[in-house]
C-alpha cells in the first residue's frame, strides 16, 4: 500500500504510476474491482445463504462450520465467475466430490472432544480422576452417560499431559466442536459429592459407542504391593 498509507490517510503522487503520461500502464490495474461493486451486500448474503442450503442438503449431517466454509468460498467463486463471463465445466459436482473427500480425511482427525475421551481411561487407570469428584456416570433405556465440569476436568488433563503439545485442549476450541459433536446431550447443574456436594454446570455426553465404556465404568483396581521376607528365603 505505497500509494495510500492507511493509518496517516496520505496519497503519495511519487508512487502513483498511472496518471496521463503513464497512461499506458493503466492496463495494470484491475478491472474486478468496479464489478464487484456491483454486488449489493445483501447480494451477496442471498447468494450465500442461497449455496449453504444447497450444501447442506448435498452433504448431509457434517459439521456446519465446513457448510458454512464451504458457501462461503463457493460464493466467492461463483461472482468471480459471473464476472468473467466463464463458467468453469461441472464446478459444483467438482466441489462436492473435493469436499466429500475431505470431510472423509477431517473424520480421521481427532477433534479435542476425541483428545479428552481417549485420555480418561487412562487417567482414571493411573487414579488422576476420580468418579464424583472430576466427573459422574449414568445409564438411562440401556445408554451410558458422562457427566463432567469442563474446567475441573480439562485442567487436570492437561497438567497431567504437560509435557505432551498434541493432547493439550484449549478451552476455546473444545467448546467449539463440542457444539456439534453428536455425542453431546446438554448442558446441566450435577452435583458431585466430593466437592462438599456443590452444584456445578456440567457437560453430557452419549459416551454408550465409546470404544472403552465398559472399561471406563468399572472400578480401579488397586495395585496391591507384596512385600517379601528376605528372611523366609
């Protein structure tokens, strides 16, 4: 931005090439800018919410921030193209086989939900959390529930994996995929004994497909030590 300084609001004639005797590097500048203008803002916002029903309904139940993503960049596409006059050949049917692709690639990504859920098991193992206390579990029409306070729990997951960057849960982004995580029920007050019966607004989650449920749900066993006499040898 030599020609225009943005934060002293100053146009400098010196940078500016293309006044009448340099009228013939005006074929430099770009032509887009004067037909985006013709798109109104609501414009636009009909068109994308115009591409995000259609998405929607191509793709199915996927997370709505990648519907969202995806109409947002096809919006963009889909002016530029008007613009140009050229209609790239089966654009959209490109777009979903690319975003199908994808969302195949992103599943296999675990989200922070995921990251928390395959650490508890062996959290509990190593007696760091503690029924009542970090969380609670329920069953209700043969389906197994957790029951946790966010910041009691992901605190202590991450203290424990410190020293470990992958598994560290940002509270920002849990809550983020938390919000569309199908595992995800409501959020309710549960009252966990341990912490001299206070109420604390807690995450539920479906946790009946977890792959460890069954060995999650039942109790520590604790490690007995055996102590032998040498004296008996």
């Amino acid at each position: 931005m030599s020609v225009y300084t943005i934060m002293k609001g100053a146009f400098n004639e010196k940078s500016f090439k293309y006044f009448d005797k340099d009228i013939d590097k005006r074929r430099e500048l770009s032509l887009i800018l004067p037909e985006l203008t013709k798109y109104t803002h609501e414009g636009i916002i009909s068109l994308y919410q115009h591409f995000e029903q259609y998405f929607s309904e191509q793709l199915g139940d996927i997370e709505q921030r990648i519907i969202c993503n995806l109409a947002y960049d096809y919006t963009g596409a889909y002016i530029l193209q008007k613009i140009a006059g050229y209609e790239i050949p089966e654009f959209h049917t490109k777009v979903i086989e690319y975003a199908e692709d994808t969302i195949e690639c992103y599943s296999e990504i675990p989200t922070p939900v995921d990251i928390l859920l395959n650490s508890l098991l062996a959290l509990k193992v190593n007696q760091v959390i503690q029924e009542d206390y970090h969380y609670r579990i329920f069953t209700q029409d043969y389906q197994t529930f957790l029951k946790f306070h966010k910041e009691t729990l992901i605190s202590t997951h991450n203290k424990y994996f410190s020293n470990d960057p992958a598994k560290k849960i940002k509270m920002s982004e849990f809550n983020a995929y938390l919000k569309n995580d199908s595992r995800f029920v409501e959020n309710k007050t549960v009252r966990y004994k341990q912490l001299g019966k206070e109420c604390k607004t807690s995450v539920i989650l479906d946790i009946t497909g977890w792959e460890d449920v069954l060995e999650f749900i039942q109790p520590v066993q604790k490690k007995e030590s055996s102590n032998e006499d040498s004296n008996n040898l």
